[in-house]
C-alpha cells in the first residue's frame, strides 16, 4: 500500500487537537479527518470517528494491522514536523 497524497490543516485554536489530516491511498482511495492529537507522550493520530447511539466513540475508517497503522502515523507526523518547520516532504516518495 502506498500512500501518494498528504493533506494537512492545522488547528488554529489552542487545545490537544493539532491538525486535521487526509490522506489518499494508490491515487485512488481519499481517507479525510485524520487528527493529530498531542498526547502525553506525545504526538499521535485518531482515525476518523462517529459517535455511537451509547455515547462510545467508534472508528469509520482504521488500519487492520498495527504495522500499517505505524505506517500511516508515522508519515503523517514527519509531514506535520516538516510543515511546522515550513519544509516540504513529498508524500510519494518512498522512504529510503
């Protein structure tokens, strides 16, 4: 799997929520709303999620596996650092 696209707006307002995420997968598949959360740890990713009828939070969209989940999360916070510090990554190239 190869993710070819990474869009990210940052959230102006103060708070735990840094940026907003989506990503595209193989130029054929978009996955929106991706959110980068400071945590106590540190930086991580929340896929996108719907309130469920019993308050729960529930992920609409998610990674199988935790190999691709590391995948997606660290490409996205390398993009988030890199915008931060106003440098550009190309998404599609593979990492060397």
């Amino acid at each position: 799997m190869q993710i070819t696209d990474v869009r990210i707006r940052q959230v102006a307002k103060e708070g735990k929520m840094k940026a907003v995420v989506s990503i595209t997968i193989e130029n054929e598949f978009v996955v929106h709303d991706i959110k980068v959360i400071e945590g106590e740890k540190g930086l991580f990713i929340a896929m996108p999620s719907r309130k469920a009828a019993d308050g729960e939070y529930r992920d609409i969209a998610h990674p199988i596996n935790s190999e691709t989940r590391n995948m997606i999360q660290s490409l996205i916070l390398e993009q988030y650092e890199a915008m931060k510090l106003g440098e550009a990554v190309d998404a599609t190239k593979p990492e060397e």
